[in-house]
C-alpha cells in the first residue's frame, strides 16, 4: 500500500510576522528536523511563494536552506501554486498565469539553481472548476490534488466517512486535458487534523484497510503543514511515526503519478477541501468565501472586482495587487465559524496602494469592520 503525505505551507500575506516566526519555531522546523532524522520519510510539500517570502524577510534562510537539502535528497517534492493563494475561479487566465509566474520566482529565490519545473499544481484551498483545470494544464502542470469531494457523486459526510472506497483503485485523467488528479482522501486526512489521541499504529490500520479490504492500491493524505506541531503539537510525533514505519510504502504524489495502475478518464467536479457537510440534494456553496447573507463579504467582492477591472501590475514582480487577491480575506471575515478583524484591516492596506481603487468601497468596509467585536475566533 503507497501513502502520499501532501503538506500545504502557507502563510497569507497579512499575517503578523510574529505569528509566521511562532509557526515556524512550532511547525515548519519540527516537520524538518523528523525528515533529517529519518531515511524512509517522504512528503509532496507545497512551498508557498507569499511563505518563502515571509520566511525569507523574517531571517529563516537557514530553515528554508534544510528544506532544500531534504529535496536535493529525495525526501521532499515541491509543487507550483498560485503565489499569493486566490480562488483561482475568481480569477481571469492572465492573473492565474501571473500568479503561477511569481510563485516560480519565489521558488528560484528559494531553491537556486537546483529548480526545475515541479510536475504537480496545488489549488489554493482545493476551489476547482473545469476552466482552472484547463489553465493548469495549459501551463505544463501533470497533476494535480483534489478534495475527494470533487470526485463525481461523492458529497461531504459527517465524520468524514467515504460515499465510496474505490477512488484509489485507479488513476484519473481530467478531460480533455493532460493533467491528472488525485484525489484527497477525506477521512485520513481529516483524521490527522482532528483526531487528538489518534495514534500511529491506528492510523496505520486505517491506511491498510483500504488494501486489505477494498482493494486500494494508493491513498493520498493532504493537510495543512501547521497541523503538525502549531495546530497540534502531539502530532509531530505521529508524523515522526509515520516516518520510521516499515508497513506502509511512503512515496510522493509524482511517485504514484509514474506507476503502471489503471488510468481513467474523469470529470471532477466543482469543489474544495472547505467544503462542509452537505444534503445530498444540495447545490454546493462556499460560505466561507462567499456568502451572500454576510455583508462584508458582499463588499469585499465588490472590491475585488473593482481590483481586477481598475488596476495595473507595476512589472513583472510581485505587487500590492497580487496580494490583494488572497483568499483569506473572506475566510476571516466568514464568522463560518473563522473571524479576525486584523487580518480583514490588513487585507484592505493592499487595496488602499491599488492607483485608480474607489476609497468609498474601503471607507464601508472600515465602517463595518468598525462595528465588530475584536474577539479572534480561530479555525
């Protein structure tokens, strides 16, 4: 049985440097430091641009440096991304392919001359239609992760149980297109997150299962880094666990990628890890980025807009209006259940440098924003 371990490290461009700092001590060095002290671990890591930046100005060129030596090891593959992690739906083509063009002058910054063009795409927070799926492989991408959610006829259980066990049976190829998908599975990966007192020998039952009994031959497990160590410190030694195990095959997601197994053809559908329970009968929805009862998030799209129709990029390197454009300006303005008054404030300083932006949009905004609690609610 082949496990791919996928870590999503990222920070949004408003975030306090000393959060990025703290997270770095509790989460970014720990996942390392168990990497350097194991010769079976393995992980698909997207390496966000908007983080190499913040590690980069808040002086951990020495910890990005030990990331480096892990993928000139073998121990780490690095995946492309869009840069500043917008929902890339929300996007025209031209600024997904500036955003995948800054990531890559982030990751030369990083990596130096040992880049080359990764074989696989993250999507910021898994948001994926058919459009986005064209444009990633337009740009040269083979791969990409999502939800398993997005695979067709799968919706979002409670407890983040399977509709189906056959995902992993077979690789998929997205039509129409020269990129495949693997698809995340929902109840391992949640399980890591969540589960507090989940130990490793449990965990490694479960991953066994999906051999033993319903005939798997991969699982792909995707979460966010922070999990490990500053969301929940005990998990680094599950993580460390995982590393030292000998009953289950850890590989990286361009490993599977390259295997004989039985490729199909696949239409996934609109999603996101984001997405939460739902009703069988639904329409899916996003209100974590986009609901219409929350009137913040009404006028940050409003702003948005006005973003992308008004403003211009000063050159071909990173501006306030690439920033701008990150996801997590709704996300904390959502109250699903996620709120951070400064973090949405922050968000609106890049739309404030943005030349030809209507102020009045920012002015209700700051006046909405005004009226709310402080109180952080974390997520």
């Amino acid at each position: 049985m082949k496990l791919a371990l996928f870590l999503h490290a990222y920070q949004p461009p408003t975030q306090y440097s000393q959060i990025t700092i703290e997270i770095a001590k509790r989460s970014y060095v720990p996942i390392v430091k168990a990497l350097e002290s194991s010769t079976r671990g393995k992980i698909t890591l997207n390496m966000s641009g908007s983080l190499i930046e913040q590690l980069l100005e808040n002086g951990e060129s020495q910890l990005l440096d030990r990331y480096k030596t892990q993928v000139e090891n073998g121990s780490i593959e690095y995946v492309g991304t869009a840069a500043y992690h917008p929902l890339l739906t929300k996007l025209p083509k031209t600024e997904i392919i500036r955003q995948n063009s800054i990531n890559e002058y982030w990751l030369k910054k990083w990596l130096g001359d040992q880049y080359v063009k990764p074989n696989g795409f993250f999507i910021p927070e898994m948001v994926y239609d058919s459009a986005v799926g064209e444009i990633i492989s337009d740009l040269g991408y083979k791969w990409v992760i999502l939800d398993e959610s997005a695979y067709p006829g799968i919706r979002a259980h409670e407890s983040g149980q399977h509709a189906s066990y056959s995902i992993g049976s077979f690789q998929y190829n997205i039509v129409n297109t020269n990129t495949h998908v693997f698809f995340r599975d929902r109840p391992l990966s949640l399980a890591i997150a969540f589960e507090k007192d989940l130990s490793i020998k449990s965990f490694i039952e479960r991953v066994q299962e999906h051999e033993d009994v319903f005939g798997e031959q991969y699982a792909v497990v995707a979460l966010d880094a922070e999990t490990f160590g500053y969301h929940h410190k005990g998990n680094i030694r599950l993580l460390s666990g995982l590393f030292n195990q000998n009953t289950i095959e850890l590989v990286t997601v361009s490993e599977i990628y390259h295997t004989d197994i039985e490729i199909k053809e696949i239409v996934p559908e609109c999603s996101t890890w984001g997405v939460t329970i739902e009703d069988p009968n639904q329409e899916r929805t996003f209100p974590r980025w986009n609901n219409p009862e929350n009137e913040i998030h009404k006028l940050q799209w409003e702003l948005f807009k006005e973003a992308l129709e008004k403003g211009n990029h000063r050159s071909q390197l990173p501006d306030d209006l690439d920033k701008a454009f990150h996801s997590d300006q709704f996300w904390w303005a959502s109250k699903s259940p996620c709120w951070h008054k400064g973090m949405v404030f922050r968000a609106l300083e890049y739309y404030s440098q943005i030349e030809n932006i209507d102020s009045g949009l920012v002015n209700k905004i700051t006046t909405l924003l005004d009226n709310e609690a402080e109180t952080v609610i974390e997520c």
